[in-house]
C-alpha cells in the first residue's frame, strides 16, 4: 500500500499515532447581568495554528488556552462575568482564534491592570515562537444573561487543568512525539459547554491513559464525557520489503539518503493495517507546510520529485 500524505519530500513514513476525541458536555445556569456592569470582548487571533500532531511540538500558542489563562486571572481579581466563549475550529487543527465576552461590575480598575499583566506575560512568553499574536480588549455593550460565578469557576479551572501540548515523548525513536493532546475547541452559549480535545499517542495505553486523565478533569467539574473516534497507530516495520525499494530508488533517482521516519499524526495505514495487519504499507509525499491551517501550502518544484518519485516506484513494485 502506497500512501501519500507524508508532509517532506524527504521523508519516507513507516508508522504513524492513533487517536482518539475526548468531548465534555455541559450545562450552566444562567442569570441576569448585573445592574451598571461594563461589558467587554477579549479576542485572541493571529496564532500560525497548524497540525495538532506534526506542529504540537513547536511550542505555538493555543488560543484557547490563552484566552481562558487571561480570563481565569481576571476572575482572580474581581466580578466579572462570563457570558460566551468560542474557540478553535477543527478538532485536528492547533487553535488560532478565541473570543469570549463578559462583563466587569466590581473592582474594574484592578481587574483591566491584571488583564493587561496577563496579556503583556504572554506576548512575552510567545514573542518567538507567536510573532503576529494579537490579544484585544474592548468595550461592548452585553445585555442579557451571563454564567453563575460558581459555573464559571468550574469551567475557567477545568479548561486550565486539561493537558495541552506534548505529553510524552518516544523513548524508541529520537525527536519523535510519542503522547500528545490538542485542546482543539471551547464552546460556552445559552447555558450549554462544550469542550472539544484530539488526544494521539503512537502508543494504545498511552493514549488511552491521556484520555483518561483529561476526562478526570472534566467530569471533576461536573461535565458528562465522551471518548469517541478512536483509531489505531501503525506500527513501524524497519524490515518492510516495500521500504526497501523505496530507498533504493530515492538514492538512485536523487542522489541522496531519505529519512526513514515515523510521525505523531494519524494516517490512513493505522486504520488500514488494522484490518489487513499483514499488508506491506508506506507513506511519501511532497513538502507540505501549515497543514489543517489556512495557510496550508505545497511546494511545486518538491511535487515535480515526488512525481517523477511515485513514477519510478509503480514501475519497481511488480518485481519487487
């Protein structure tokens, strides 16, 4: 089997990690918005995102995470109010953009100075990695309902409590991600919470164990969870015949050794291998950058190689 969703040119791929969503419903009570209470709208934008499992090691920032680190600080000081998050999008995507709304009635001085304590630490924190971060407050006018202080506690500690990032890394295969979590969406509207995370590992308990204790965190506030979505890693094979064709013929074509790599993403093999587990699997591709981000882009001249690559490689395969 020759897939071909590997993101370098010079990279052949003969594992990947499985994964699996681990999502939390909620609910809230909701309550009038204090009388004379000054509202605000906190945004969190121009993150690069990128792919929750290839990029997580990169140490980008996620929105998400930020946004709720910022309010949480601000509950901290003061009475504010929640009364909507949204973050994130894709479930396999590093967030880039987070916006929530509340509202201020007591101690707003205090609460705006520790806001923008938060936000300059942050800056600070990302300025290498999170060049472009932009994190904005300004006033708008809220009316309605907002969050119960109590639920709101819950939710601001919970969120701060679940993993985000690299979680473990393989003791077999240098640089190589083996657990990792994206906390990929957050969702707080008309008295309904939903918090969305994309949990990989290369290796079944240690994904299973991540999940575990993300779940802990969640229904510790009260949350009904949900694992779902489970699909399997693919196990590296070193001694695949189809490898060896592959790097015969890389050498040969271009002079050059590949990379023969596993990666911390799910690709079609894991799922594919485990159904048919004696069949022989590869991933190659052509350079891909900002997967699962609107910046997603390929190199041309590296889909000219992987091409005149792929060519060569269907001529080979009926005599290997």
């Amino acid at each position: 089997l020759l897939n071909l969703d590997t993101e370098e040119d010079d990279e052949i791929d003969i594992g990947c990690a499985g994964g699996i969503d681990v999502t939390a419903l909620g609910k809230y009570t909701e309550v009038d918005m204090p009388s004379g209470a000054q509202g605000y709208q906190l945004l969190v934008n121009g993150l690069q995102g990128g792919h929750s499992g290839m990029d997580i090691h990169r140490g980008l920032g996620n929105a998400n995470k930020i946004i709720n680190r910022i309010l949480l600080a601000a509950a901290g000081e003061g009475s504010i109010h929640l009364c909507e998050i949204d973050g994130g999008g894709l479930r396999n995507a590093i967030p880039r953009e987070s916006v929530a709304q509340f509202a201020i009635s007591e101690a707003e001085e205090k609460v705006l100075a520790v806001i923008e304590e938060m936000i300059g630490n942050i800056r600070n924190e990302l300025r290498v990695t999170e060049p472009k971060l932009n994190i904005s407050l300004s006033k708008q006018d809220l009316s309605g309902k907002c969050m119960d202080r109590d639920d709101q506690g819950r939710l601001l500690r919970a969120v701060q409590g679940l993993h985000n990032g690299v979680f473990a890394m393989s003791t077999t295969i240098d640089d190589l991600v083996e657990t990792s979590n994206n906390l990929a969406r957050v969702e707080v509207q008309n008295g309904n919470i939903k918090i969305s995370c994309l949990t990989r590992s290369s290796v079944e308990s240690g994904k299973m164990n991540l999940a575990s204790q993300l779940s802990s965190v969640l229904e510790l506030a009260g949350y009904e969870v949900s694992l779902s979505g489970d699909y399997p890693g693919w196990t590296p094979n070193p001694d695949s015949e189809i490898l060896k064709v592959l790097v015969k013929e890389y050498e040969e074509l271009f002079q050059a050794s590949p990379e023969v790599v596993a990666c911390h993403a799910g690709l079609e093999c894991g799922i594919l291998g485990s159904h048919y587990p004696e069949m022989d699997m590869i991933s190659f591709g052509p350079n891909i950058k900002g997967a699962h981000s609107p910046d997603e882009r390929v190199q041309i001249s590296s889909v000219q190689k992987f091409w005149k690559f792929l060519k060569t490689i269907l001529s080979e395969i009926p005599e290997a």
